[in-house]
C-alpha cells in the first residue's frame, strides 16, 4: 500500500488509484477512501484540491498509431549492429530519445487538455458546498453528490446541469430568457427561466421541490409526454416510473444548506437511508419495528458523530457506532 501520508496534492492527482476513485468511484473505493480520510483528516484540504483539479478534466487514453509503433520498433531492430556498431548504438538511444519525448508530450497533453469543456464539482461525505456557475447563478452542492455542465454557456441555447446527488438552486434570469435545466440519469428534467428550488437525486428516487418562482418538469413516463407545471410550495416525486404531488413546506426540504435538518413525522427508516446517502454510514435497526417510528423537530447536521446521538435521542434508542459501522436499538440511553 502506498504511504498516501506524505502525498502532496500534484502527487495525487498522477496515483491512478486515486484518479479512479474521482473519475470511476465504486463501493469498493468509496470504503477505502472514507475510511483513509477518517485516519488522517489532515489530509483533507490536499484531497479536496486534488479532486477538484482532477474535476476539471475528462482525461483519455493517448498512444502512437499502432502502424507507427511497428515501423519505429523495426528501425530499431533493423540496425546493423555488427558492421556499424557505434552508430547503431547511437541511431538506438536517438529512437528511444524521441519515443520518451514522443511519451512525454502525450502525457503533457494529457493533464492539460479538458473534453469539451466540462466542469466537474464532486462533494464527500457529510461535506457541503457553494458553486457559483458561470452566469452567476449560486447553487448548494449536498454530500456526496456530483455536478457538471459544460462552461461555454455564452454560445449555448440551453444552460444545462447534470445532477446525481441534492443540489439548491438559485438561477438568476438571463436578458436574452435562456432556459437553464437540470438533468438526473432516470430522466428527470427540470426547466427554468429564473427560480429557486431542490433537487434530489439518488439511486432510487428524484424529488424537485419549488422554493419560488415556475417551473416545469419533463418525466420518463411512457404514459405521456406532457410537462408538469410546479408552483411554489408544491414537491413532486418520481420514483418505480409512478409520479405523485403535494403541497410542503419547502423551507423544511432545504434547511441542509443552513446545516439543520427539520423533521416532520419523519421515519428513523428516512433519517437512515439519509446517514447512509450523505455520510456513508451502514445503520442496522434491532428490531426492525423501530423503522417505522416518526419524529418531528430540528436538528443541526454538524458532525456526523454528534448527529448519530441526536437521531439516536429523538428516537429514545441505544447506539453503538465503530467507524462507519452503527448499531441503533431499543433502549433510553446512549
């Protein structure tokens, strides 16, 4: 195992094993990197830059033409070494002289070219943070989510954003009315001119809330094609391909950007796929019952350690917690 201790940022940035995790990042990865940045939490502001350097761009794999390999290699090897042994020695170390330059350069375009101009933001776990895109619009990026756009949004029609994750959004408006969507890999489009609103995303919902202003959604149902009309005030879920709407709150489904969480009859099953979707934590419930327990209040989100004995308080539950390991059961006490 490398000794990532003594990595600086430029460092991370060229370990493939941590390129992977930025670019590809899976469980297996996830668990190691949580676990690493949990052991050594000075690291952190080194990981965060490298991560967001490495955000910027969409690497590829560059190499000679196939044919070109062939005809240097047969140079090479075609050399007379017995009649003309010092210049086959020296032709020798000019081809691979201009083969590692040939390398270099390759690698050089590699760190600095960026595909087609994506920016790329990625959050950790329990990690927030605030983005100002290029038309100044500001959005809130939630933990462990991921945002990218394309940055030439002067000559675009369209201002787009991919979203995998929870984000807030407030879209300034634009003097020529350019449209500003966001994007969820189930299918999931958000349209607007000027508004504010949350979107959440994750493996097995999407749900849009409106803070203020109109906006309309466009959903993957094979049953119509037609757009909803959002007002504020109003949430709409999209989840197992069936749609529903209601009225909520909506300042309650952004309190994470103030670091608060308000709960309305809220379920212990909700507040635990929450500790596992922003902090990466594995909660078990013994028994199971206690699952469907609801709680209203508030809370501050600062901390995933402090926010596990709160949730464990609300719930009058014992908890026992080994790394991101969590163990919640009946029982006043903690």
């Amino acid at each position: 195992m490398k000794d990532y201790v003594h990595f600086s940022v430029n460092d991370f940035v060229m370990d493939e094993h941590f390129q992977a995790w930025v670019w590809h990042p899976d469980e297996k990865s996830n668990t190691f990197w949580r676990a690493w940045l949990s052991a050594h939490p000075q690291k952190a502001a080194e990981i965060e830059e490298a991560r967001h350097i490495l955000g910027q761009f969409n690497f590829s794999r560059h190499k000679l033409p196939e044919e070109e390999v062939v005809q240097l290699w047969k140079k090479i090897q075609g050399l007379d070494h017995t009649t003309h042994p010092e210049k086959a020695k020296a032709l020798h170390i000019k081809w691979w002289h201009w083969a590692a330059a040939i390398l270099i350069f390759g690698v050089s375009v590699l760190l600095l070219r960026r595909e087609n101009n994506v920016v790329s933001y990625q959050t950790t776990f329990g990690e927030t943070r605030s983005i100002t895109l290029p038309d100044q619009s500001v959005v809130v990026l939630n933990a462990n989510s991921t945002l990218s756009f394309t940055d030439d949004w002067n000559n675009a029609s369209v201002r787009e954003i991919e979203l995998d994750g929870e984000a807030y959004f407030a879209v300034t408006h634009t003097q020529n009315n350019q449209p500003f969507h966001v994007r969820t890999s189930d299918g999931v489009a958000v349209e607007v001119l000027g508004t504010s609103f949350n979107v959440y995303h994750r493996t097995e919902e999407t749900k849009v809330v409106l803070n203020s202003g109109k906006i309309s959604l466009r959903l993957p149902t094979t049953e119509t094609d037609e757009k909803i009309i959002m007002k504020p005030g109003e949430l709409v879920e999209f989840k197992s391909n069936q749609v529903s709407k209601k009225s909520v709150n909506p300042d309650n489904y952004v309190a994470w950007t103030q670091q608060r969480l308000v709960l309305d009859h809220t379920s212990l099953r909700e507040m635990v796929k929450m500790l596992k979707d922003n902090y990466g934590l594995e909660v078990e419930v013994n028994p199971e019952q206690l699952l469907d327990q609801t709680v209203s209040g508030s809370m501050p989100t600062t901390g995933e350690k402090n926010l596990v004995l709160q949730i464990a308080k609300a719930f009058r539950l014992r908890v026992v917690q080994e790394g991101n390991n969590v163990l919640l059961t009946e029982g006043d006490g903690l």
